[in-house]
C-alpha cells in the first residue's frame, strides 16, 4: 500500500533527522550518576519510533489494498495538534509543569474524554509524578519556570 510506504518513509526520515539532532553539543549535559546525558531517553525513544516506522513503511509491501478505511476527524486532530504545539512553546516559556498540567486538560479534551473532575485531577497528578521522576529521581533536567525557582 502506497500510503503505508509513504508515511513509514516520513515519519521515519523525521525520526533519524532528530536523533541526529540529540548529538549536538547543547545536550552534553551529564546527569544521572554521570554516565547518562539528558537525551539518553529521547535516544530510545525516537530509536523505538525509528523501529515502528520502519515496520509500516515494510508493511505497504506486505499488506493487500485496504477500501473503506474511516474518515479523519480534520477538527478535532487539527485543535490537538495545536495544543500540543501550544503546549511545546509554553514550556519554553512557563516552565514543564505551568505548561504540560492545563496543556494535558485541554489535550485530552479535544480528544474527546469528557469527565471534568477525573481529567482535572489526572492533568495535575500525571505532570507533577513525570516532573518528579525526571528531575527527582533521573535528576534530568526539565524547561523551568521564570516565575518560581523550584520548578
């Protein structure tokens, strides 16, 4: 299949373009009992996302002609990508958790998940326990915030 082919081949260029991009002298930062820099978990991470798009790329070889596949949601992927963008320049801006907590709300949201109160709590607890096992525990550094010296 001809978009499997495509996309596998995309999504994979992206990837090593921006593995590529984690040996740039700006990430030398050692941290975690000194033999592990910060982009080691990006590292793995956009080797998985390499290993996945080389699978789909394969598969437009292997795979017979798929009709009728369902119709994209233009809207709604459009307002999530756009909040993961917005998201992405705040914490430049405010710091990871000022950013990822109303981020992660608004996220989920426009995907579709509809309960207030579950999704208020999960989008203040799920940032702060990543927060805390990257910085407490990793001790890898995350975008701060300018506006308050501990996180």
């Amino acid at each position: 299949m001809i978009a499997h082919r495509l996309y596998g081949a995309a999504l994979f260029t992206l990837a090593a373009l921006l593995f590529a991009s984690t040996f740039a002298g700006d990430y030398a930062v050692e941290a975690m009992f000194g033999d592990v820099s910060t982009v080691f978990v990006p590292r793995l991470f956009l080797a998985a996302w390499m290993v996945f798009a080389a699978l789909i790329f394969a598969s437009g070889f292997t795979r017979p002609e798929i009709k009728g596949l369902p119709e994209v949601a233009w809207r709604r992927l459009a307002a999530v990508a756009g909040v993961a963008v917005i998201t992405g320049v705040g914490m430049l801006q405010a710091g990871f958790l000022l950013s990822t907590i109303p981020g992660f709300f608004a996220f989920t949201w426009f995907y579709g998940y509809r309960k207030p109160l579950s999704l208020a709590i999960v989008s203040v607890l799920l940032p702060l326990a990543i927060w805390l096992l990257f910085v407490e525990v990793f001790q890898l550094p995350l975008p701060q915030s300018p506006w308050f010296e501990g996180f």
